[in-house]
C-alpha cells in the first residue's frame, strides 16, 4: 500500500511529506543532510537542524512534497485563511525542459472546485505529462522534454 502522507515533528514545527508528490530534486538532502538523509530510516531527523533551518529548507521544495506547519498555529487555528492586505509581485521561473516554478506560497484553485495552499515553492507541469497535475512529478526527464 503506497504512503500518503507521513509526519515528523520536533515539537515545534512539524514536516509534512508526500511520496507521492515528491520529484526527487534532491534539494533537501544535498542542502540539509542532517535533517534529510534518505540512506536513514526513518530518512527526517527533526533533531538535525534548528526549527527555523527546517522550516528554510522545506520551503524550497519545488514538488510541494514538503510543507510544515507550525504547531502552535495548528493548536490555534481558526480555520480561517490568511490573505494578504498587500500586493505581491509574484516570481515565477521556467525551468529549461521542466516545470514553472512559483517562487511562494500560493493557493490553487483546481478545474474541479478544490483548493489547495502550497507553502515554499510549487512546481507546475510544463511539458504535460505529469500523473499529477497540475503538479510537476518529475515526469518530464523520462520522456527527455525539451522546451
Ligand atoms: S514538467 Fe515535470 S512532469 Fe511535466
């Protein structure tokens, strides 16, 4: 039976990780291996790295298969979404034969009425065959898109 979603936490802050969802950049291991190691089971040691180090890392996971909430703010949440008073300017990168990257925290609203807030950043399917879209699953190197 596949893993949906699986949870680590030091207490403060807790990690969030989707197999599923994961493309397997490689970014948060190479970038914070201590906290990170998939040759290690269970492969996040919440102990290796400073809350606000995770949290850093986390965010910039471009599949989305890390996201962190913290617990306090779980503890007192109301339920209700935050949205910005001001304006952002938005970054967003295309990555030469992979996905668009948005650079931030974003909420999707999907074809089918879902929504969805991505923390860090997203990666979008650019070349179209992602079994996961709107996401980026990492598809595009098998079938060697060029764009
Ligand atoms: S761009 Fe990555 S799967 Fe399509």
């Amino acid at each position: 039976m596949p893993l949906s979603t699986l949870k680590y936490t030091n207490g403060e802050v807790t990690v969030v990780w989707k197999p599923a969802t994961c493309i397997h950049s490689r970014i948060c291991w190479t970038e914070l291996r201590e906290v990170f190691d998939p040759q290690k089971r269970p492969w996040v040691n919440m102990d290796g790295g400073t809350t606000e180090r995770i949290i850093d890392q986390v965010r910039k996971c471009p599949s989305g298969a890390l996201s962190y909430f913290l617990n306090q703010e779980m503890e007192a949440s109301t339920g209700s979404s935050v949205v910005s008073e001001e304006a952002k300017i938005i970054n967003i990168q295309i990555t030469p034969n992979g996905p668009i990257l948005i650079n931030t925290d974003c909420h999707i609203k999907h074809s089918n009425g879902e929504e969805e807030t991505k923390q860090g950043v997203t990666a979008l399917c650019r070349c179209g065959a992602s079994s996961n879209k709107p996401y980026c699953d990492g598809t595009h190197r098998k079938i060697e898109f060029k764009g």
